[in-house]
C-alpha cells in the first residue's frame, strides 16, 4: 500500500492521526514531569528499591539530552502528522485542504498533544514521571547519535553569547536553591511560616558566624571572683543563668565559669556554710572561641566537647561576648523562654502599623518576627543597620527611610540608639534624612 492509499482510506489515515498525536501527548508530557519531578522523592523511591525512580534520577542527570531528546521526538511527530494531515485533506478538498488542515492540526496539536497532557503533567509530575521512564529513556537511546550533533550546534550557537551549557553547574548552591523552594512553597500556601523560618535558619547556619549571635560583653553578666563566697552563693542565685563567668582585676580577664549546680553541691557538701566553699576550684576552665567560627562549626563543637557555653574572643584575645548552644538553636527554632528567662519584649507593633524596636534587637530576631527581609550582612542588631546606613550616629527625633522602611529614632543614651520606630512605606529603595 503506498502513500496515495494510504491518504485515500480515511480509516488508516484517521489511525496514523491518533497514533501520532498520542506520541506527541507522550513527549509533551515526560517532558513537563520529569522536569518538575521531585529530586528528593525520586532518591527516596530509588534508596527504597523502585528501578523506575533510578531511571528518572539517572535521565535528569543528563537533564540537557533529556529535554533535547523530548523536543526532537515532539518535533519529528508533530511535523510529520502536520505533513500527513495535508496530503490527506488534499486530496480530499483540493488546495483548501492545506488551509483544513493548518485549523484542524493546530487545534489537535494544542489540545490534545499539548496542554492537556502537560496539565496533568503538572499536577501529578511524580506519577507520570514514573510511568513514562522506561519508554522515555528508551527515546534517549534511540536518539543519542542525533543529540550528540545538535548539543554541539547549540554550544556554537550560544557560546558567542556568553552561555555555555553541559557542564551540570547551577547558578545557585544546593542550600541557596532549597531556601528559595521553600519560600515559594510559603507564598503559594504550601510551609506554614514557622516551617519555613525554621528550615531557613538551619540552612543559614553555615553563612552566620559566633558574633552574629553572641551576648555582647556589655551585657554579660559576670561575677567579680574577689568577692566573698556568700556574696558569689547570692549573685548565682539571683542570676537568671545557670552558668556565671568569674573575672579577677578587670571584667575582660575571665578565670573561670561557675556552674549553679556545681556551687549547690559544693554548698550541700559543706553543710550549707557558705564561707567555707573555695569558688575557684568548683568553677571550670573557660573555653574560648573566635568571633569568626561559623554557627555550623560551633554547633558541632559544643555537641563534641559535650559542652553548652563558650566565650567569644576578637584577632586580638579579647572577650566580645558570649555564645551558649541555646543561641545557636534559637536561630533555627526561634525564641526559647523557660520559667527563669527574664521576658524583654524588644519588638513591640503599634496599631498604626509601625513597630518600635529596641535598638539592641538582632535584625534576624525583627525579620523573624515581621516577616521583613531588611539585610543583616553590615550590621548585626538595627541601631547598627541604621547607623551603617547614615553614616552617623544618629539624634533622637532624626528619621531615615531606606529598604523600604522609614526608621525614627525615639531614644538615645550617649553614644547608643535604644529605640527606635520602623514604618512601612509604598516605595522601597528610596533613601532620605530629615
């Protein structure tokens, strides 16, 4: 039977018009699933024993021969079905078949050969990925040869351009691009924002280091180690912390660190007399650490020295502060209070709107809080931020407007801003001093 009776019989012709429409419904489809499948699940499924999910990981790992293999297919069956439909309205309607069959294919094309299989493509990608992972990597070997020629076309056609391709290198590290999937997944509806902040504070710890998170020196709370034990049992006691640096001289020379339950049992094991204890002797050596230690590298410091409390030195040796494990973990799971934790409530929104924020907050603590994304790189708490951005140190009553907030300063005290009023406004970007 050769092509003229072919193109007579409407039954065949009408079989070959189907058969190709649904190879093209097929590389639509693999295509817009296999490309939105879930890389997670896909290992998941593949660590559990499924070969279909080892069929998808290995083809998305050559996503390029991937999607260039579904396009060619696509291409082949749609121009040729195209080119069969017109012989076959030709010969039936004469010079209008082309015009016939122009309409009639496009819209076979578009319904049923594209968006109908890539809609349900998109909604169940994991699915149909599945299901179509033999017969797509079947299509990849098939048209292999032919790829290997048109990905070393592209790479001449686009090099001049400036875009090379083939050399599996994401522009976004692995955490930059989880960070933005949950984000998205938290605008569209999908991670609750408590999930959302939470996997992002993880993920961030490897960015932060020790100073983004320590107590500064001017608010630890230390203990004089010249003074009596009764008056060292009272400041432990009246202390809200369980662990007090002892300092001798000056408040920088930390000797020791005294542990509460430590000086109970010293205390118990004297009979409650508190001038017989030797303070120095309970306390534990201090175990310094630099500003500069990543969160990540602290954290799996404090788990294998089995320990909770650090103190932060400078290039120099000095004490900048303190960093304990809760601060670490409050910057993944957000504020810890327990019953002896004095409440500061530093972030304080106003009915109309605006929030006054203590100067002293952290700016990561605010846009945790608000759901604001003021940067945090050149400034660690917002009296920093602000003045970074003024470049002085600000009077009470000045405002600024950058990042799209308008920050008032209400208080003062000598060289430090304490408090401040952050406003909203329409336009962002826009920076000004009254």
């Amino acid at each position: 039977m050769d092509t003229l009776d072919i193109a007579t019989n409407p039954w065949v012709a009408l079989a070959i018009v189907a058969f190709c429409l649904c190879l093209s419904a097929f590389f639509s489809a693999s295509e817009t699933a296999l490309t939105a499948a879930s890389r997670a699940r896909m290992h998941a499924l593949e660590n559990g024993g499924d070969a279909r999910a080892g069929i998808v990981n290995r083809l998305l790992m050559a996503r390029e021969r991937l999607i260039g293999a579904m396009l060619i297919g696509n291409n082949i069956v749609n121009v040729g079905v195209s080119s069969f439909t017109t012989v076959v309205l030709v010969n039936i309607f004469g010079d209008a078949g082309v015009i016939y069959a122009t309409l009639l294919m496009s819209l076979f094309i578009i319904v049923f050969a594209e968006v109908t299989p890539k809609t349900v493509a998109i909604i169940k990608p994991d699915q149909v990925a599945l299901l179509f992972a033999r017969p797509v990597s079947w299509a990849v070997s098939v048209f292999t040869p032919l790829l290997y020629a048109i990905e070393a076309l592209v790479r001449l056609i686009l090099r001049p351009f400036g875009v090379v391709i083939g050399e599996n290198q994401s522009l976004l590290s692995a955490h930059e691009e989880i960070k933005g999937t949950v984000d998205l997944l938290h605008r569209e509806g999908g991670v609750v924002k408590s999930d959302r902040d939470m996997l992002g504070g993880l993920l961030d710890l490897r960015e932060l280091t020790v100073e983004d998170v320590m107590i500064h020196r001017t608010k630890m709370r230390t203990i004089d180690a010249d003074l009596g034990p009764s008056e060292i049992v009272r400041e432990v006691l009246a202390s809200p912390y369980t662990r007090m640096p002892l300092w001798r001289g000056t408040s920088e020379n930390i000797i020791g660190v005294l542990h509460a339950k430590d000086l109970l049992r010293a205390l118990d094991a004297v009979g409650g007399d508190a001038a017989k204890l030797n303070v120095e002797q309970i306390s534990f050596a201090p175990w310094f650490v630099p500003v500069t230690s990543s969160l990540s590298e602290q954290l799996k410091a404090f788990l294998s020295k089995k320990t909770h409390f650090a103190l932060a030195v400078d290039e120099y040796g000095e004490v900048m502060g303190l960093v304990t494990l809760e601060d670490i973990l409050e910057e993944i799971v957000g504020d810890i209070k327990d019953e002896h934790d004095v409440a500061v409530q530093g972030v304080r929104p106003q009915p109309d709107g605006s929030v006054v924020v203590d100067g002293s907050v952290p700016i990561r603590d605010v846009n945790r809080a608000m759901d604001w994304s003021l940067p945090d790189e050149e400034a660690t708490t917002i009296a920093g931020l602000v003045i970074h951005e003024a470049q002085l140190i600000p009077e009470a009553g000045q405002a600024f407007t950058f990042y799209g907030f308008r920050f008032e300063v209400m208080r003062r005290s000598r060289n430090k801003v304490t408090a401040l009023k952050i406003t909203p406004v329409a336009k962002a970007g826009v920076e000004a001093a009254a």
